[in-house]
C-alpha cells in the first residue's frame, strides 16, 4: 500500500472512532435521564465506561500499535458484553466497527510515517 492509501485509512479510522465514542457517551448520557440538567447529572455514572474509550482514542493517536490492540480487544470483548450472538444490530453496532477499526491501525502502524 502506497503512504497516501495509508494515511487516508488512518485519518478515517480515527474519525470514525471518534464519532462511534461521542455517539455511544452521548447515549449512555441521555438514554434514561429525567428531563433537564440535574436529570442529566444524576444518569452520568451510566456515561462513565465510556471515557474509556474516550482515553483510548488518545492511546490510538500517540501509538497505533498499542491502541490497536487495545480496541481489536475491546471490540471482541464487547461482542460476549453485549451478547451479539443473538442480535445483529446489535453486532453490527459495537463489536464489528471496533473489530475493523482496530486492525485498521495495526496495519496502519506498520507504515507509521
């Protein structure tokens, strides 16, 4: 693969982590909170797994490598969490992108530029 290819992969794969992280924090923040900011405050321990992610979208920009691992492994950790076994939305909505996403950036680590 030629660097271009690379670096367009790499620039899309973190967008897409990016947005697929606020999307699932923005969620698990409102999702079952009563109307208004104190409803907000108090559904926020809901939102908290997901800073995790959050942290670990600055692992993926400062070494790829490493967070690439990381997330091929959260991705097939969330496919038993969320037991997409039995759904496919489900499966196409957490496990799979995660999955795809992390080996995007083994890949793209090997042609660190």
């Amino acid at each position: 693969m030629n660097t271009k290819t690379i670096t367009i992969l790499r620039n899309l794969a973190r967008s897409v982590l990016i947005i697929i992280t606020a999307s699932f924090f923005v969620f698990a923040l409102l999702s079952g909170a009563e109307p208004g900011l104190a409803g907000i405050i108090k559904n926020s321990p809901n939102a908290l797994p997901w800073l995790l992610l959050f942290i670990l979208v600055g692992v993926v920009w400062q070494w790829e490598l490493i967070g690439g691992i990381i997330i091929l492994l959260l991705g097939v950790f969330s496919f038993f969490f969320f037991n997409a076994v039995e759904s496919m939305v489900v499966l196409l909505l957490a496990p799979v992108p995660l999955v795809i996403l992390g080996i995007i950036f083994i890949i793209s680590s090997k042609y660190n530029n």
